[in-house]
C-alpha cells in the first residue's frame, strides 16, 4: 500500500517542481483503510502534464487554483471532479502539500449530484442484475471486489441525500444496516474488513434489494 509520501517522492523524481499540491480523500480520511484501499488523492499541477500511472493511486490531476473554484468550473487533467469530492476536500480532507483549498459548493450541489447518480450510474446495473437474477443459483459465490462496490456504493449516498454527511463504506454498511437489519448488508461491512465471509449471489440479492429501499426512501 503506498503511502503518500512515497507518491509524492516518485512525482517529484519524475516531475520536479510540477506539483504543487496534493490533497487525500477517500478511505485515508474517512477512517476506512484496509487491506485493498487505493491512495485516494487530488494533485494540483503547476503546468499540464500527465502523471505516471501508479499501482494502488487513484488519482485526480487538476490545474494549480482549480480548487479555488466551483466544481462545475473545473475540467480536470485527469480523473473525475464531483461536487461530493470538493465537499471531502473541503470538510475532512488532508493536504499533504500546498495550501488547504477552499473548493466552494454548496448542500444542494451535493443532494442533486448524489440523487442523480443512484439513477445515471446505479440503476442500471440494477436493471440488468434484476433481469438476469432468475437465472442464477443463490448460493454460488459471487467476486468480493464486484459485490462490495455494488452492496455499499449506494448507501454512501443514501446516506449523504438524508444528511449531507459524506461517510466510508463500512459506515455507510452499519448505518444501512441499522435501517433495515432484515438485509445481510453486515455480512459485506465485515468482508471489507478482512472477515472470511462466503459471499453468494444471495447477497447481491439482498444488495438488489437495498437499493430497491434506497430509491423508495430518497423519493417518498
């Protein structure tokens, strides 16, 4: 797992002087590092460049004062820019060079992005699980990687639609847990976690379900 100093020390190997800031989000700062987490982290450049891909760096490439701006304002180098990565950056992110940034936004930036990515995004993979589901044998196991991304990537923005919080995926796990303790959401939050827990296609049943309750519960 790279740590960000290491990150920065190769940039700088590479790029002298080009980077002129560089700020984490993601697991790193929200308290939900474990053994497969990316190094989540935004890199402000002095110039246009592209950076040397990185195994284990989920990286976001923006101009140097991009984060001064509105995210719509903000067309990166590279990676995706969000509202909901400029109100991490803002609240509870770590820079770990250059000057902490403002990135300007507001609640409702953050609400409509989320509601319109459970729909763009979310659904249809949904839909297509949904029809191929009767197909399928309950029991047999099902990639981790897959089912962890899909049973929790919803509730993260279930969760920030009803509070405008932003949280990790295990949180987001418990606390949808917590709303519907019939599902076996809890069976994920410990499998990121590093527990052995068979996980089958009757979790991603329950994963289709959930996100049949978030919908329902973000639009009643």
């Amino acid at each position: 797992m790279i740590t960000p100093g290491e990150y920065l020390d190769l940039l700088d190997a590479r790029l002298p002087g080009l980077v002129a800031g560089a700020h984490l989000h993601g697991s790193r700062v929200l308290d939900d590092v474990v053994a497969d987490s990316d190094l989540d982290i935004v890199v402000e450049v002095a110039s246009p460049v592209e950076l040397p891909p990185v195994d284990g760096a989920d990286v976001t490439v923006v101009l140097a004062g991009s984060l001064e701006k509105p995210v719509f304002d903000v067309t990166p180098l590279a990676g995706e820019v969000t509202p909901v990565l400029w109100q991490q950056l803002r609240t509870v992110g770590q820079t770990v060079r250059g000057a902490r940034p403002t990135c300007p936004g507001t609640a409702a930036d953050v609400e409509a992005y989320c509601r319109a990515n459970l729909v763009s995004y979310w659904k249809p993979d949904f839909d297509h699980f949904r029809e191929v589901l009767p197909s399928l044998d309950l029991r047999a196991t099902i990639p981790r990687e897959t089912l962890l991304w899909v049973g929790l990537g919803p509730a993260r923005l279930w969760h920030t639609i009803r509070t405008g919080e932003i949280v990790s995926k295990s949180r987001a796990g418990e606390l949808a847990a917590a709303r519907w303790p019939d599902l076996p959401i809890l069976d994920l939050v410990s499998s990121r976690r590093g527990a052995e827990v068979p996980l089958t296609v009757a979790h991603a049943k329950a994963s289709l379900e959930l996100f049949d309750r978030i919908i329902t519960d973000v639009t009643t």
